[in-house]
C-alpha cells in the first residue's frame, strides 16, 4: 500500500468544498491519508473517534457529495483518482470487492455508485466538477452511533419551494455574514478612494476574494493594495485597471502587497536656475 496521498486543487480549492464546516474539511483530509490504494476506507468511525472530528462532519461530507456510504459500513472517496496517481504495480488492490462493483467511474475520474437512488446531475462549480446535486436528493445518508448500516437510507419529504430558493442563492449570499460585511467594506474602501459604484456582490468579486481569503490574506490587506495602486495608477494611461477584477488577481495580489510605496513627487520646474533677489 501506498504510504504517499495527495490532494488536487480541483476538488478541494472550490467554493463547494469551502463552503463546508472547518471539522468536515479536515475529516475529508484525515479519511484521504487513511484510505487504500483506490480509495475506500474500512473503518470510518474508528477515524472519527481518534481525530476528534464528529458524525456531523461525516454527514455533511455525504451530503455534498465527498463521501459515498456503503451498507456494510464502508465508505469510498468518489474524486480518489483525481487526488492521487498510482502507478498500476504499486497498487494494492482493494479488498471492499463488493463495495466496488457498485461503482462506475466516468471520464472525469469520479467514482458513482450505479443505480444510486440520489440524483447525479452535474454542478458546474469554479473548477468545472462534476458532483452529485444534493438539492435533488430523494434521500439522505446519516450515520448512527455504531456504523453506517442499513439503517442510514432515511427517506426524506419533497423538497419545498423555500429549501428549493435556499439551494440557488448568489455567490454572495453563500458567504458568512462577517464575510459578506469585510467584503462590503473592502469596495466601499475602493469606491471611496477612485469615485467608482463598484459592487461587493457580483460572481468574479467573490470567487477572487474567497480564494485570497482561503490563502490568508486580510481585509487590511485588501486595503493596502487599494491604496497602493491608486496611489501609483491615478492620473496616468493604468487608472482604468483600479477595478476589483484586477486588483484582486490571485498571481498578482501578493506583488501588489509587498511592493514599495509609490513615491509621486513633483518636479520643481524652477530648479537649477539661481534665484536673483
């Protein structure tokens, strides 16, 4: 087996997955780097226990689509070969033989159960993943105190048009309040400062700021390379690209950060004739 996991930024660098709780996250992390060559972990709950991490946690994994569920208390990690490649001769072989012939895997590497009672249609997200559309659940998956065991197929009621509204909200309105507040602020701080309308809720100004978020970055730093920029563009041909669409770019915040105070002084138009008294 296999001592060596990895993690692709497809699956988990979209909102999809950061959305989820913290605790759910690293569990995700915890099942991956316990998992066989092709994915599948024996022993969830034992995993649960020892890292601290919660049932809920699983259950949330489930329902987004990270995590399928088996009757006989085994569970799979559907983007496994997207996260990891193995060379064929050193692969061991999983030993969940049933568990796997219910599985297909499509072209994009992610395994489905087939015949799954749960509706496969894809969400398209930032990375263009293909997961399962929990908002056309017909059931749901939870795990009782022991095992995930028959018992963890719970029918579930139609879905209403107020749980249907919650399932299409904005880029914007998937944030946590005290983000969409820091987001707020930042555009206002770059309205204020160039004389623009800008808006904190458009897709492109969230994706952008969630992905800095994730990286570290802070709403002062926001601040710094608003002031920064328009510092050095305003008044000349760059004043055009003091937007959030550019200010904001992933490869280009940092040095924008960290650069040196523009120093804009202007030159004397006198200097070097002699003033005569």
């Amino acid at each position: 087996m296999a001592k060596r996991r990895m993690f692709s930024l497809d699956v988990v660098n979209t909102d999809r997955f950061l959305d989820m709780s913290t605790s759910a996250r690293l569990l995700y992390f915890d099942l991956g780097m316990r998992a066989d060559d092709e994915g599948f972990v024996g022993s969830p709950n034992m995993i649960i226990r020892s890292t601290g991490s919660s049932r809920e946690s699983m259950d949330e994994l489930i329902k987004q689509g990270y995590v399928i569920p088996f009757q006989s208390g085994v569970i799979v990690m559907p983007h496994w070969k997207m996260n990891n490649y193995l060379q064929s001769d050193r692969i061991t072989p999983t030993i969940y033989i049933n568990e796997k012939e219910q599985l297909s895997i499509g072209e994009n590497k992610v395994y489905s159960r087939e015949n799954d009672p749960m509706d496969t249609t894809c969400i398209q997200d930032v990375s263009n993943l293909c997961i399962q559309n929990v908002s056309k659940m017909d059931t749901q998956y939870s795990i009782d105190k022991n095992s995930i065991d028959k018992k963890y197929i719970v029918g579930k009621p139609n879905v209403t048009d107020s749980k249907k509204k919650k399932t299409n909200k904005s880029p914007f309105e998937k944030l946590e309040q005290e983000q969409q507040d820091e987001l707020k602020r930042i555009i206002e701080h770059l309205n204020n400062r160039i004389g623009t309308k800008y808006s904190a809720q458009t897709k492109d100004t969230v994706t952008k700021y969630t992905k800095l978020k994730s990286l570290g970055y802070t709403e002062e730093d926001f601040k710094t390379v608003i002031e920064k920029k328009a510092k050095e563009w305003i008044g000349t041909e760059y004043a055009k690209y003091l937007r959030p669409q550019t200010l904001f770019q992933e490869s280009k915040f940092d040095g924008y950060l960290n650069q040196p105070e523009a120093n804009k002084q202007q030159k004397n138009p006198y200097s070097g004739f002699e003033v005569i008294n």
